[in-house]
C-alpha cells in the first residue's frame, strides 16, 4: 500500500481557513472580532510553528473586514438569494459567502474567480458538497452583479 501524502497547503489559503475560524467563534461565541482573533491565535493554533506576521495579518484583516462590512455583504448576499435571508443560511455558508463577499469589495488584485474557488475549497472542507453547489451559484452571481 503506497502512503498518502500529506498536501501542504497554499498560505493564502490557510489563513483564509483561520479567518472562517475566527469568524465562526466571533458568531457562535458571540464575542467580538479582537477577543476571537486573539483567542484562536493564542490558544487554539495548533502548529507547533507560530503563524507568520504575514499570516496572522492576512486571516486578522479579513476577518474583521468581513465583521466591518456586514451590512454592505449582507445585502449583496440578500440580493442574490431568492427567499433566503443571510441569517437563514447555514452558520458556516454563511461565513463563507460573508468571507468571499469581503474579498470581492476589498481587493482588485484577487481575481474574483481566485476568490470564488477559495470560497469552494473552504466549502468542502467546512461544509458539505450541496453547500459547494450554493455557494458556487451565490458568488457567481454577485460577482455579475458587482461587475456590471
């Protein structure tokens, strides 16, 4: 039997991943965006490595961006969806489409369709394949809407 191996994933997109974790602590634990951020850096990273400034810097920004904007990100997302309000959606989804949404408002040099296959990777591991399927259809149709 040949060993699996272990692939080691784009920083980038780990922190995205840190991000989506500080998010779901901030909404389920009800605490704000610095107390979850600090929170998952200092007692639940779980590398024996500490992140990088670049990493942490990276997740710490998205996050509380995301947290800043959620007016604005909600309702592009209430927009795009027929008869589900955002805080229908599943927790995770949620934070995927809020996270992803952020990304598109905040930043020109990220190719939506970089953004969109982030937000898909982050669905399939967090979430399951019917939430890939919705997320897929939501983003892309902000992201019409927002190029137009």
């Amino acid at each position: 039997m040949t060993p699996v191996k272990k692939v080691k994933k784009d920083p980038r997109h780990r922190a995205r991943e840190a991000a989506l974790q500080i998010l779901y602590q901030w909404e389920v634990g009800r605490t704000s965006i610095d107390k979850a951020t600090e929170t998952f850096f200092d007692l639940q990273w779980n590398d024996a490595q500490p992140p990088s400034d670049k990493f942490r810097d990276f997740a710490s920004s998205l996050a509380s961006d995301t947290v800043r904007r959620l007016d604005e990100i909600d309702a592009r997302i209430a927009e795009s969806a027929e008869h589900w309000r955002p805080e229908r959606m599943a927790v995770i989804d949620r934070l995927i489409l809020r996270m992803a949404v952020c990304e598109f408002l905040r930043d020109d040099t990220v190719p939506h369709a970089v953004v969109i296959n982030e937000a898909l990777e982050l669905a399939r591991t967090f979430s399951t394949e019917d939430a890939v399927k919705f997320i897929n259809g939501m983003l892309d149709g902000i992201r019409k809407k927002m190029e137009k």
